[in-house]
C-alpha cells in the first residue's frame, strides 16, 4: 500500500482528469461570537484540498477580516474568521465567505446578542435554570415512591410498562434531534452515520456492562433508567446553551414550567423498579443528581463551547442508553410473567404503555418551539 501511494504521489496519473474545473470546495460555520470587537467565526474545511477565503461579506457589504492561523484551509482542519462588524442587538445578520475559486457560503445569523462569558454570574445563573428544568422534575417524580410502595402486580406492570412507554418517546425524540445536529456538522464528520453508529456503540457497550452480573433489576435498573434520561438530559442542555449563546432561545416562565412537567414522568419511571426495596435516602439523591444533573453540565458547554457534531453525538450516545434501558425494561416484566412474550400483551401492560407515551407526546407541545 505505501508503494502503491508513493507512485500514486510522484507519477500522478489523475492529472489526465484535469479538465481545468476548480476543486470541491466546502466549509462549514461551528461556532459563531459576537463582542464587541464585532464577529468571530470557526469554520472547518470539508473540501477535496485546501481552500483560500479571500472575501467576506456581512449583509452584502465586504469587510475586512482577519484568519488564524493564516493560510489556506486544510480539509478537516479550523480557523477562526474575526471581522470588526458593528452588529446591531436583536438584528438578523449575514456573512458570506468567499473563495478564491469564488464559491460562496453563507451563514445566518437570526438574532444577534453578545456571546455569554464565562462569569460566575452567568454560570450561576445557567446551573439554576438546568437545576429547574432537570433536577427539579426527577425529584418530584421520586417523591411518588412512597405512594407507589404499595401497589400490587398489576400497578408495577403498569408503572414499568409507563416506563417503557415514555422512554420509547424519548429515544425517538432524541434520535430526531442528533439528526437535526448531524445535518449541521461538517460533512467530514459523517453525520447520520455518526449517530447510528454512536447509538449501536453506546447500546452495545451498555448492554455489555449490564450483563456481566446477570440481568439487572431493583436498584441497578433504576440506575441504569437515570444514567439514559441523564445522557438525554445532557444533549438536551447543550441544545439549550447553545441556542443561549446564539440568542434562539426565547425561554419564558412558562416554557420552563412545560420542560418541568414534561419531565415529571422521568421520576417515576426511575422509582417503579425500586419499589419492593427499600434504599436509602441518599441513593434518591444520588439517583436524581445522575438523571438530572447532567442537564446543568450541558448547558455550561453548549453556552461556551458548541459544535452541532458534539451535540449530536451527545445525543446519539443517550439514544443507546435509553435503548438499553427500553430492552432491560421489558426482559424485566417478561421474567415477572415466567419469560413468556404473551404477559406484555396484558391490559396493564399496554396501557401503561399508552400513558407512557401519551402524557411524553402531549407535554412535549408545551416545549416546541
């Protein structure tokens, strides 16, 4: 192979194949800052070679601009874009980059807000909203446990079938949304592979730990349940920031009140397979934190530091978490009914199911936007 390259290389025999057309070019905007020194800009290049940004443009006006590092843009490689734009609060902006071949590629910015920095202010701020929104549902979920202690065999089979059902939405959903971010990243990153591939990895991976002890159940199930809303919750937070950073994010109270509601159901779903034991109180707190506590975490990030490809492979990796936990979750009520497929098929079972994703499906219009 290193011959076969090597002459590949010294006697180039695709120069036959040039017919005087310029080169693939393609570039990708990741980041976007807005200062007051005006905008800046991460770009990627996704091209067959190197390209040369020669002119940029902010609302079909050129301005002079400003690469580190200088030079031409390797493929797959980054640069930052600085250009001494005075952008305007609250207005739509347009940049254009243009190469030295004379392609073009444009990208909006749909209202401009001063990028947040890193303050303890704006930290603080961020942790209490992720809190709000992550922490606080999953606890009021998990202070149904003592309610919940009492309830029979067709009860559990309805709070696990609820479980199912809701993290079924989820695991849709959150697909959906790492295809969305997938189809922003740069082509090199491969984005719908990316996901699939991520999702199967982190099923694999996750079944694979889980299965070393035996099959899990009690507590080690319900912490599995809290490790794939916590993954779900952590891509769901670097959407949040980063759509903060971008000012997208028009969150009002009750937008929070409808994220809040909507994870309501989360709670419980970690409880159901606890009910029949009887663990401490800090493995609720513990249990809480993991499921909700990444929410926080994620928004720090997607605010500071966001690239659609990490999002969307944050996601992808929760999607493989809350499958794992879809497969634990139903082996779990098909071994309460002697391993037999025909005990999902009770009316419990599927109406549990059916709540599940109903109550996921209706809130969630609370929270579209």
């Amino acid at each position: 192979m290193v011959a076969v390259f090597w002459w590949l290389v010294a006697a180039n025999p695709l120069a036959s194949f040039n017919n005087g057309a310029p080169p693939v070019e393609n570039l990708t905007v990741e980041r976007t800052i807005l200062d007051y020194n005006g905008l800046r800009l991460l770009v990627r290049g996704g091209g067959s070679e190197a390209m040369n940004i020669a002119q940029v443009q902010v609302d079909a006006a050129y301005w002079q601009f400003e690469q580190t590092p200088p030079g031409p843009i390797a493929r797959g490689s980054t640069a930052w874009i600085s250009i001494p734009f005075p952008w305007v609060l609250g207005e739509a902006h347009k940049v254009t980059l243009v190469t030295n071949t004379g392609a073009t590629f444009d990208h909006e910015i749909p209202v401009a807000v001063a990028t947040p920095v890193a303050t303890s202010d704006a930290l603080a701020a961020q942790a209490l909203l992720g809190a709000f929104v992550g922490m606080v549902p999953i606890v009021i979920g998990l202070m149904f446990y003592p309610a919940l202690r009492g309830a029979g065999a067709s009860t559990m089979s309805f709070l696990l079938a609820m479980t199912v059902g809701l993290l079924g939405f989820l695991f849709i959903d959150t697909i959906e949304e790492a295809l969305e971010f997938a189809g922003q990243s740069a082509a090199i990153f491969q984005g719908s592979a990316m996901v699939f591939l991520a999702a199967a990895a982190a099923f694999l991976l996750l079944m694979a730990i889980s299965r070393r002890e035996g099959r899990p159940s009690g507590l080690a199930l319900a912490t599995y349940i809290a490790l794939g809303i916590g993954l779900h919750n952590f891509g769901e937070g670097l959407a949040i920031g980063a759509a903060f950073a971008a000012g997208a994010a028009g969150l009002g109270t009750f937008l929070v009140m409808g994220f809040t509601l909507h994870n309501i159901t989360e709670g419980i779903a970690i409880a159901a397979p606890i009910l029949k034991a009887r663990p401490p109180l800090w493995r609720f707190g513990a249990l809480a934190l993991l499921a909700g506590g990444p929410a926080v975490l994620g928004m720090w990030l997607g605010s500071l530091t966001y690239a659609p490809q990490w999002s969307a492979l944050a996601l992808a990796i929760g999607a493989g978490a809350i499958l794992q936990v879809i497969v634990e979750v139903t082996a779990s009520m098909m071994r309460s009914h002697e391993g037999r497929l025909a005990g999902l098929l009770t009316t419990p079972v599927m109406a549990g199911m059916a709540v599940g994703v109903t109550f996921m499906y209706a809130t969630a219009m609370l929270v579209k936007i």
